[in-house]
C-alpha cells in the first residue's frame, strides 16, 4: 500500500479528533483483506473493506462506482486521498460523480472554528499560499503528496473492519490492463534520505554535475535535482525535489546554483537544516535557507569537500 | 479509423516569471492577473502537440478549447499557429471565478456542441493550483472513458487505442476504447515551437469566443456560483529560516560551513 495512505491516516487522525468524529479507511482490491490490520494500526476506527477480483487491477469505473456507493452509504465529512497518479484519476471523477468540489495537492490542513476543512495549495509562481473551502458541498475532498505529513508509528488499535455491499458495474473492457512492467527500485527513495545534495540550473553543466555528485559523496548523500537540471539532463525524473517531485525531509539539506522558486522549495521545508550555495546574491533560495553562501560553487566545493574530509 | 476529431482543453496560466505582480485583493477575493502575460500551461502544451502528432499519423482535425477571461485569446492564437484547426475561447462574465468543476462543467457543454469527438486531450496536472482535475471531471460530464497519466500513445487502431500509463511503481500497458479522454505527462513529447509559416497560416484563422448561450450552459453551474470550492485566502509563504550568509574568502567560508555542520550535528 502507498506510503501516502498512512501518512494520511495521521493527519486524518488529527482532523478526525478536532470534529470529534472518527476516521475511516477504504481499502479495495483482490485478496487484500489481511491488509486492514496495517490500517488500523495507524490509526482507523474502521476499515470498509471492498474485495473482489472486479477491483484487481485498478479500473477507473470500477473503483469511482465503489467509492460513490461507500459515501452514499457512510457520508464521510471528509475523504483524504494520496496524490498519486491513481489518486488524480479517481478523486476528480469521483467528486464529480457525486456532485462536490476536490482541492488537489494540498500542502496543510486544518479545521476551523466552524468544523470546516481549510485547505492550503501553492499559489502561481510561487508566491504563495492559497487558502480554500468547500463551503457546503459534502464530503470535503483532497489530495495530498506523499512526504507532507509523517506516517504515524504503528500500535495496536481496536479498529473493526466492515465489509462494504457493493454492487458493481459490469466490466465492458473499454479499460484494459495489457501488463504492468515494475520500475526498478534505484536504492533508497529520495525521500528517506537523511542527507540530499541538490543541484540546479546554475550548475552549468554535466561536469560541474560530477562535482555535486563528489559532494554528495562525501557526505553520504542522495543527489537532488530541480527540473531546469532534469531537462538538462543532468538527473532522473526521480530525482526531482519540489511539487511536482519528491518531498524530503533529511537533517541536511544543500542547495547549489538552484534559484529558489517556491515550488522546489516547498519540497524541502521540513530539512533540519537548509544550506544555499548561489552566486547570485538575490537568489531566492537564500530567503529560505539557514545558512547561505554567495560563491560560485566551482570556487568552494572542493574546499567543502577538502574540509569535510579532514 | 480514418480520421480523428480531435479535442484538446488548454488552460492559460500568468506567466509564472512574472508571477511577484499577481495582487490578491482580499477585499473581493479575487486574485488579480492584470499586466501579467500569460502562456500556456506546460503539460497543456503536451496535449497538443500529443493531438498534432495524432493528426499527422492518422488524419482528422484538432480542436482547442479554453475556458478563461478575455485575454486568454493570445494564447489560443499561439496554438493556431502551432497547426491547430481552430480555436474556441469559452468566456462571459458570469464564468468568473470558476472551481475546477465549474470549468470541466463549461468545457463539456462546448465540447457536447462541438460533438463528436473522438479524443479529447488535456494535460495529467499543473503546476499551480488546480492540478489536473479538469480531465477526469470533464470525462465524467462528456460519459467518455478516461486514461490518466499518459507516457506514451503506442498505436491507434480502428477505435482502439494502446497507450503506456507512468504510475510511481512502474509503467502500465493499457488497451481503451474511444470515444477517450487522455491526459498526459510531460515526457509524452516535446512540444513543437511556431513555425513561421504557422504563424503565416494562422493569420486566416480566428479564435471563435463563445459565450454562455453559445455553449448552452446553466448559469448556476457556471463561474464562482457553479463552484463547490472557493479561495477564501491568500497569504505569502513565511518562513523562520535564519538566512545567514557567510563572507570570506572561500577556504574559510567552507571550513567555517563544515565547522558549523558540525556543531549542529547535521555532519559527522
């Protein structure tokens, strides 16, 4: 199960707690009933369980009709999907089946005063945060990334588990799943790393790459990368920190000849600590790091990684 | 299958270089655009291009549609002269303020006029706010089958479409039936510049804007009244982080750094 769908169950615990209501999971698919257990130990009241062969693999009908009959039945305030790309092919349909509004990418929620959802996306640019509300429409619907919010450690819970009656529709094969080929695990995830070393367009070029990757090196670190460094083809897509990539969360983070915009900052706001090296002074990126340097990072890298090593 | 109609939905985004003049009147609510040029979102791009590329292998037509304010037309000239057939601006007043509902509701009345259409094509997400809803709402009003994530379209044969999907464990072979909204990734191609003479063979065509009654559209399920969600706020990212810079010549700046990393514990 994705990593998202636990790190939602934390949050939703949170806002579960502040309505004083309780927090439910949907689990579908095949032979996946021993997987419930996982979801109450992160926190589910109850786990709607929906197994049948109709929901193995993921066919967009099939799952937007069991998902329209699980909220006509329970009418959740609220339903927290993962940012995915299944999340971004279910959740849009879904609202629009069932007649309510869904926020994509949220970046925090919270509850008002009110027992409303507030719901916090980027804004253009980069400039900022808008704030939004589904006023009336029910339930509330978002998604989320992974890494915005922190899988809860698991423990025992007294979760039950509810069989969902679903009446599903006869599969026309107008959606067929030829086959499915695995992308090839490159190590530890980007995400988990504790040390991230990033580059960006300043960079230059694929030898100057080399020396972010020495760097990285020497501090044991997984290499980052903005998109202007992936179409230059200096990084894999996989490597992309920001919105549109992976979110980290590392106890050192070191930014180099990367400008800043908000939507690769975003991805690395939770770092412990936020090191910058531009040798543009007006850089965005240093309004947001802890430490800052104004160099051309040909001019002190190797001193870095000399100092390092002494 | 002969030839293809058509259909790909493009949003205009401000121009996110010029973003530091977009204005949030908290008063009205309304973010204000005034004075920032705007371009075509970047996945958007990609869908169009994706439907040319189609249009070159089997024949047919390209249709672009966007719902937006008045000055979104420049970007729907652009997309003429990139080799688009013709170009339909969905606007009236009424539209503003707009949720992604409320736009796939607008797009699907214009598209149900246009009818029919083989392929409608839209971008898998943007980057700012609203981020690819649209597609899979759309598909829901129109009744058409969807598939997201789109890396790739491996062939189109009769009615049948082979596509590869970009999901985060792997890629997926997936076989769909038309009449198909597409949405597509970036990676999918590389989206052509405006030929000179596209920008010659453009000047022959117009942008046709349609209003509410011309795409026979409820005016409840329009603009900020047709939208479940509203922006209630706008706030600019605050940040705690120190932002000390370091002098010095670059040898003691980075010994002083690696001191420093040390001291936190964030080095060994």
């Amino acid at each position: 199960m994705a990593k998202v769908s636990f790190e939602l169950l934390g949050i939703g615990r949170e806002l579960a707690n502040r309505m004083g209501t309780g927090l439910g999971a949907v689990l579908l698919g095949a032979m996946v009933s021993d997987k419930a257990k996982e979801l109450v130990e992160s926190g589910a009241d109850v786990v709607f369980l929906g197994d049948d062969e109709m929901l193995e693999p993921y066919v967009t009908e099939m799952y937007v009709s069991a998902m329209a009959q699980l909220l006509q039945e329970h009418k959740p305030d609220i339903v927290l999907f993962g940012a995915t790309a299944m999340g971004r092919d279910l959740a849009p349909r879904l609202a629009a089946r069932v007649g309510t509004g869904l926020t994509s990418d949220c970046v925090r929620l919270e509850i008002d005063e009110a027992g409303v959802l507030v719901q916090e996306v980027l804004a253009f640019g980069g400039e900022g945060i808008i704030t939004i509300t589904c006023p009336r429409h029910r339930p509330q619907m978002v998604t989320v990334r992974s890494g915005v919010y922190t899988r809860p450690n698991p423990s025992p819970g007294t979760g039950r588990t509810v069989p969902a009656k679903l009446s599903l529709p006869k599969n026309d094969s107008g959606v067929r799943v030829l086959e499915f080929q695995p992308r090839e695990a490159k190590g530890m995830k980007l995400e988990e790393a504790e040390v991230v070393v990033a580059g960006g367009w300043g960079i230059g070029d694929a030898k100057g790459w080399e020396q972010v990757e020495e760097l990285a090196r020497a501090l044991k670190a997984q290499v980052g990368a903005t998109r202007p460094a992936l179409d230059e083809g200096w990084a894999s897509e996989e490597q992309m920190v920001g919105q549109s990539g992976v979110y980290v969360r590392p106890r050192l983070y070191i930014g180099i000849g990367i400008s800043g915009v908000i939507h690769h900052t975003v991805g690395i706001q939770d770092a412990k600590v936020i090191v910058a090296i531009n040798r543009d002074p007006d850089a965005e990126i240093f309004k947001c790091a802890d430490i800052g340097i104004v160099e051309d990072y040909r001019q002190i890298l190797p001193d870095i990684i000399k100092a390092l090593k002494e | 299958m002969n030839s293809l109609r058509i259909a790909v939905c493009i949003k205009s985004v401000p121009d996110p270089r010029y973003a530091g003049k977009l204005v949030f009147d908290t008063k009205t609510m309304v973010l204000k655009k005034e004075g920032v040029p705007r371009v075509i979102g970047t996945m958007d791009l990609s869908a169009l291009e994706e439907a040319l590329l189609l249009r070159e292998n089997h024949g047919g037509t390209v249709t672009v549609l966007s719902m937006g304010s008045p000055n979104a037309v420049d970007c729907l000239h652009q997309t003429l002269a990139m080799g688009a057939d013709e170009a339909y601006l969905i606007t009236h007043p009424s539209m503003a303020g707009a949720d992604t509902i409320a736009t796939a509701y607008a797009l699907s009345c214009a598209l149900v006029k246009l009818a029919p259409f083989h392929i409608v094509l839209c971008g898998a997400y943007s980057l700012y706010g609203s981020t690819g809803n649209v597609g899979p709402m759309l598909a829901e009003y129109l009744g058409f089958r969807q598939v997201t994530s789109v890396s790739r379209i491996e062939e189109v044969r009769n009615d049948i479409l082979r596509l590869i999907v970009n999901i985060e464990d792997g890629l997926l072979r997936v076989e769909a039936r038309m009449p198909l909204l597409i949405t597509v990734m970036r990676e999918i191609n590389v989206p052509r510049g405006i030929p000179i003479l596209g920008i010659v063979a453009a000047r022959d065509k117009k942008v046709v804007t349609w209003g509410l009654e011309d795409i026979g559209a409820n005016e409840e399920r329009v603009g900020a009244r047709g939208s479940p969600t509203r922006m209630v706020n706008f706030h600019t990212h605050e940040v705690k982080r120190k932002g000390e810079i370091l002098k010095g010549q670059p040898q003691e700046v980075a010994k002083e750094l690696v001191a420093r990393l040390r001291k936190l514990a964030v080095v060994k």
